[in-house]
C-alpha cells in the first residue's frame, strides 16, 4: 500500500472515527455531519463517552504531528493536544457531579484504533495533509454533536458544558480551515 493511499484511509477512518461509539450517532457515524435528531437521542452517558474518545483522539493525533516539518502545524497541533486535554478535565469535571456520576470511557473504537495507527505510519507532507483533512471533519463532527446536545439533552449539566465546548470547538474548526488554506 503506497502513502498516497494510507493518507487516504487515515483521512476517512479519523473522520468517521471522530464520533465514538454508543447510541444512535455512533452506530451511524458513516456521515459526517450527523443528523441533530440523531444526536438528541444521545443519553447522557453515551455524549460522555463520545466526548471523551473524541478528545483522547485529537490527543493522540496531534502527538504525532510533533515531527511535522511545518512550525504552524507543530504549533496548531500542541493547541489541540492542549486544548483536549483541558476538555477532558473539564468533562471529568461534569460527569462527576451527575446523579448518578458517569464514568468517563475514553476508550477509542476500532474505527479510531485503525485511524491513530494509519496515521503513526505517514510522515512528512502526506501526514500533515492528512491531519489537516482530518482536523477539519472531526470538528465539524463533534461541533454538531456539542451544538445538538447544548440544545436537547438530557442532562442540564452537560448541556452547559457542551455549550461551553462547542464555542470553542467552533474557534478549532476555524483554525482547521486556515490551516488548510495556507496550505494550498
């Protein structure tokens, strides 16, 4: 298999990984961009969960970005690692303060599992491309994900926190997209 096709894969697999696993979004995370009546059917322990994968994901994806040749995709990289790790003390946080608490499952899905080891083989170029792509639909994804619950969840507490995140995962995917155009 040449680069140019894991590139490929790693693009697509990240993407549909990006969701997690559990309730209606995962069991059809095909679509990017998620129906929201999908999304509402999301229990409060299964938005945890989805959460929690997505940000151990960007955690691990980014780690790998560290060896880019590009100082702008370093630097955007260690914001996303920064920036999920903080999201993931933060949905600690909250799921502690459920009745009754939710335990915090970052456990990635073999979709994602693939996704993180596709990537750890590219190098260069092809894996900063494939980043790039990646980053943007993983933060479509999950913005509509936060956006969806914000609004029609059925928790108070994590609807706050996901309105709270979708602010700021509206400003990644931004970063995302400019990313990308300086990149072409």
């Amino acid at each position: 298999m040449n680069l140019k096709t894991l590139a490929l894969l790693a693009a697509g697999a990240a993407a549909v990984a990006s969701c997690g696993e559990g309730g209606a979004v995962s069991k059809n995370v095909a679509s990017s961009s998620p129906h929201d009546s999908e999304i509402a059917l999301l229990t409060a322990e299964e938005f945890v969960h989805v959460v929690a994968a997505n940000d151990r994901l960007a955690v691990e994806a980014s780690a790998f970005l560290s060896k880019s040749r590009s100082d702008k995709m370093k630097a955007f990289a260690a914001e996303m690692r920064e920036a999920h790790k903080a999201s993931s003390e933060q949905l600690r946080s909250a799921a502690a303060l459920l009745t009754p608490s939710v335990r915090v499952d970052d456990t990635l899905n073999a979709d994602q599992q693939r996704s993180l080891d596709i990537v750890s083989r590219l190098s260069g170029a092809i894996r900063d491309s494939a980043f790039r792509r990646t980053q943007i639909e993983a933060h479509e994804t999950i913005l509509s994900i936060l956006t969806s619950y914000a609004a029609s969840g059925d928790n108070q507490k994590l609807r706050d926190f996901a309105s709270k995140m979708a602010l700021i995962e509206s400003e990644h995917l931004k970063s995302a997209r400019e990313m990308m155009i300086m990149a072409q």
